[in-house]
C-alpha cells in the first residue's frame, strides 16, 4: 500500500470474506514504532519514524509494555486493524508493535505501506518475522512505485540544518574543527549555486573521504545530544547527527549509477539534496525475494 493509511483496506475485506464464507484467516494492518510505541506516545508524540525507533532501541529493556508482552500467552488471535491492536495493546498494557510482530508471524494476510518492501532501513524488521520466499507480494496502485522509492531514499540538508548545527555545537568543548567544517560547508554551498536556483553538483566537493574524521567528530557530540534529549523525554533530535548521517549515506552512494545530488535554493535557505533514481533495478531485486508477485496498476 502506498500510505498506513490505506493499510487497513485489505484486512477490512478479509474480514467480511470471512464473515462471508465462514473463513478464519487471520489478516493484520502492520505500522512503524511511530504509530505504535505506547511508551512514545506518552512521552513524545510529536517523534518521527527515525527518532521513535532510536527511542525504542534505548529504552525496550525496561519499558514496561514490553515486559508485560513477555508473559502473555497468544491464543484467541483475530484480524484485526492496526488501530484494533493499538486500543487492545493499551487495554492489556503490551507493547502493539512488538504485539503485532508476534501476529504478523501467525498471519495469512500483512498489508504493509511501500516502505517495508522499499526501505532498507524498515524493510529488515519484516523479513526476521517472515519467509518472503514462502510469501506472494501484492502491491497496489504499483504505478506510484518509482516516486515513492525515490521519495523514501532521498534526503537533503539545509543552511538552516548547518545554522542549528553550529547552535548545538555551543553545548560541547573543543569542536573547531567541526565548527570550521560547518562555516566553510555553508559557504561552498552559497559560492557553488551563485545566481542559479538549481544545480546539479559533486557531493565529494562538499565533503569528501578525506573528511571521515571530522565526520566522526560531528557524530560524536550528535548522539551525545540525542541521548541527552531523550534522557529528558524530549525527541531525541540532533541536526548535527543528521548532518552526518546524510554525508556518510551520500559518500557511499556517491559512485552509484542513479544516484545524483542537487543544489537549490528554496526562499532565503539553499538545500543540498541527495536523489535516489535507482527504482527499477533495486525493484527487480526485491521481487526476486518473493515467491511471487502480483502488481494492481491503474490505468
Ligand atoms: S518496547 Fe514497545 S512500547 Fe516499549 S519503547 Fe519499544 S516500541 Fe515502545
């Protein structure tokens, strides 16, 4: 499905088929951590995917939703809607996303957003519940494929992201090598686009390998600061992590076919982007994962 929202469309059919036919196939609508972690639902509702995640990933141990998920016993399961799982989880005071894993296991039927076929960072957590090669992939509205894998594996930074960086460097001793960084990688970007609205450029002159130190010196005081946020019950959001996340991504990627980095100017900030056009050839290999697939295309 391309949207969580219309995940749920699936498993709303399911059941009436099985009301219909007398059937007991058991069919869920699968969401992120960001839909499902009661915990940061409490405490940060505003966290994205990324920040809800890293949230879950330092705190599972002892949250208590998930300990109380430990000692429960999975029979009388049904289809159910995500949002079904989501108001039972809070009932029984589990866990809904690690709850819903354990359904999705037993499942005839997962209807997921394009992002967990699409997006390596998400599309892991779906292959440790289930065999893809025991499973057939449908996928709706297929003709939205290509923009939403590019839209899902492209990202950008901005001078505003390099202002609030710099900002964040004030909380932290010795970091002129960064700060320098920071300065002169603003004013690369303002010097490169000159009078131009939009630009395709190298993104090794921004940043290079030769850079990789001062790259692990803006990730050192990034995931300080998240930590920090989060050990306080704030998003655990840190622009200087984000810088060096969207470098280290770009520098991989830099020699791949497909893979281009723009510079543009967008009101009174530039914005330094990295686009994914590598749709039909990381496509053909996720279908080769399945046992089979079908695709529904308007036309
Ligand atoms: S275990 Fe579940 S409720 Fe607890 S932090 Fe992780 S996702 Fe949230």
């Amino acid at each position: 499905m391309r949207t969580g929202t219309e995940t749920d469309r699936p498993v709303e059919e399911l059941k009436k088929i099985n009301k219909v036919f007398g059937t007991e196939f058991l069919g869920i609508s699968f969401r992120g951590k960001k839909d499902m972690c009661l915990l940061a639902l409490e405490k940060m509702s505003d966290a994205n995917y990324d920040e809800v995640s890293y949230f879950c990933s330092k705190n599972k141990k002892r949250c208590p939703y998930y300990i109380n998920l430990q000692n429960e016993r999975f029979t009388d399961v049904k289809t159910m809607l995500y949002s079904e799982v989501l108001r039972q989880s809070a009932e029984r005071r589990i866990c809904p996303y690690f709850y819903q894993r354990e359904l999705a296991s037993l499942a005839n039927l997962v209807s997921v957003s394009y992002n967990y076929i699409l997006d390596e960072k998400v599309s892991w957590s779906l292959r440790s519940i289930f065999d893809y090669s025991e499973s057939y992939l449908v996928v709706d509205e297929a003709h939205n494929l290509q923009f939403s894998f590019t839209n899902i594996n492209s990202n950008h930074i901005t001078t505003g992201s390099i202002k609030r960086a710099l900002s964040e460097l004030s909380f932290f001793k010795k970091t002129e090598q960064v700060k320098n960084f920071l300065v002169k990688l603003e004013e690369k970007m303002w010097e490169e686009l000159g009078k131009k609205i939009e630009k395709e450029v190298k993104i090794e002159d921004f940043c290079s390998s030769k850079n990789s130190d001062v790259l692990d010196e803006i990730k050192l005081p990034g995931e300080n600061l998240r930590s920090e946020r989060l050990s306080k019950d704030e998003r655990p959001h840190s622009s200087l992590y984000h810088i060096y996340s969207f470098f280290k991504i770009s520098l991989e990627l830099s020699k791949e076919k497909g893979v281009t980095h723009f510079l543009s100017k967008e009101k009174n900030e530039l914005k330094l982007e990295r686009v994914d056009m590598r749709a039909s050839e990381a496509l053909k290999e996720k279908w080769k994962m399945f046992r089979g697939c079908f695709s529904c295309l308007v036309l």
